[in-house]
C-alpha cells in the first residue's frame, strides 16, 4: 500500500467516523427533546425527514452532514427558549416527585438524557465529577470504585492538610467556590473525608466520597448571564429519583494519590 493511498483511505475513515458521530448526536438530541417535550423536537425531526428524503434521492453525504448541521444550529439559536421550557418541565417533574406521583417512562428517560448531557459537558471543566457521573449509570455489587489520580491534591482545601497525616473532613460549599481552586473538585468530592499516611518514602493521599444525589435539591446557574437569558436549574432531586428507580448506581468513590514527602 502506498502512502498515497493509505492516506486516502485514513481520510474516507475519518470523514465516516465524523458523519456517524453527527447521525448519533443529532439522534440523541432528537430522542431527548421528545422525552422533554420540548418544541425544538418538531424542528429537528422535519430536518430528519429531510435528511432522509434526500439520502434515498441519492443526495451525497456531505448534502445530508449540511442538513444535519442545520439542525444543530437551530437548536443552538434556540437555546434561550428551549431552556425556559425545560426549567418548566424540570420543575414540574421535581414537584410531582415531591407530592408523592411517579414519572413515565419517557420522564425518566429524558431526565436520565439530561445526566448524560451533564456527563459529556463534565469532561473538560470538571473531569472527576465526569467521570463518577459516568460509572453512576453502571451497578458495582460492592458498592466502591477506586481511581488513581494526583490532579485533586492541587485544590486550596486539600493542600491546607496535606502535610498533617490522619483523617480529615472536607466540606466544601461548591457553589460559592465558583472563582477559586476548589471548585473543580468540590463539583465531584463535596463532602469527602481525606486520610493521608505514610507509604514508604512517599505519602498516599487517599479521598474517600459517596457519590450520589441529594432529594429535592437544585440549584440555578447562569441566572446572571445577559440577564438570565441563558439560566437553567440543575435539579438534583431528579437524578435522586433515578436512583431511587434503580436507574443510577450510588457508590463510593475512593480516590488514590501518591507524592513525595
């Protein structure tokens, strides 16, 4: 195989790996407005039909990948107004928990979507809370996952207690902590307790937290962005339900660091 052809064929891997991944995301968006009830659903689903209409006319790939980017563009431009309806609908479904109802299965499943939505928007800002939001979706019979990272032992919190060895509490207010170091960690280890010991002629830092969420608690976000154009609530009492569904897997979460002394 010449290098001429190997990189056209890496280049026609490439272009179908892209196009699958838009088919996907734009499916997945589609199969969530609809469990939201949002009105952007109906937009989405004309450009399907559109899109599928012009793939059995024998329209190329690229026409139909246009399409599909057309409706992510529509949705985007209509984030304000499809945020308004899902913080209506969130509430909603918060306080029909709250009397005492059950959600429908297509409740459940938009809101198991919106974690998903949340997990993905984790990965860069927040990577730990990323990645415990992810293995929440999984049972483990023994309740406990282990990870080995040193990223969290860069947090003001833990630094403050680093060099004393024994157990130690920390409780961080992780949405009054938004402008300084603790805000990434405290997204995913608000409350954790942190032992440090010896290890031969290292230290081992070892954070221990149970991640799960809380009932009938949430929290506004961006409510001062453009005046509130782009607020919406994170209801955690939604995801406390699927939980208690047995949709999500609580667990503990230990996390396991090693630095020098």
């Amino acid at each position: 195989m010449t290098l001429n052809n190997f990189g056209k064929k890496l280049l026609r891997f490439l272009k179908t790996l892209l196009f699958s991944i838009i088919i996907f995301v734009f499916l997945f968006l589609l199969i969530w407005t609809y469990c939201y009830s949002l009105h952007i659903f109906y937009g989405l689903a004309l450009i399907l039909i559109f899109a599928i209409i012009s793939f059995f006319r024998k329209q190329n790939r690229r026409f139909i990948t246009i399409t599909l980017c057309a409706g992510f563009l529509l949705f985007i431009l209509s984030t304000p107004y499809n945020l308004r309806q899902y913080n209506q609908h969130a509430e909603a479904f918060q306080e029909q928990i709250n009397a005492g109802f059950h959600l429908s299965f297509k409740e459940k499943a938009a809101i198991y979507g919106t974690l998903l939505i949340i997990t993905v928007g984790d990965i860069i800002p927040f990577p730990e809370a990323s990645i415990q939001n992810f293995y929440l979706l999984f049972p483990k019979e023994s309740k406990t996952r282990i990870f080995y990272d040193n990223d969290y032992l860069r947090a003001p919190d833990i630094q403050a207690v680093i060099n004393r060895k024994g157990k130690h509490e920390v409780a961080w207010n992780k949405w009054s902590e938004r402008f300084n170091g603790n805000f990434r960690f405290a997204a995913a280890f608000d409350p954790c307790t942190l032992e440090i010991t010896d290890e031969g002629d290292q230290k081992k830092a070892t954070l221990i937290t149970y991640f799960s969420y809380r009932k009938n608690y949430t929290t506004h976000n961006a409510n001062h962005l453009l005046n509130g154009l782009f607020a919406f609530r994170i209801d955690e009492g939604l995801f406390w339900y699927l939980q208690h569904e047995g949709w999500l897997h609580p667990y503990n979460a230990v996390w396991i660091a090693k630095f020098d002394k």
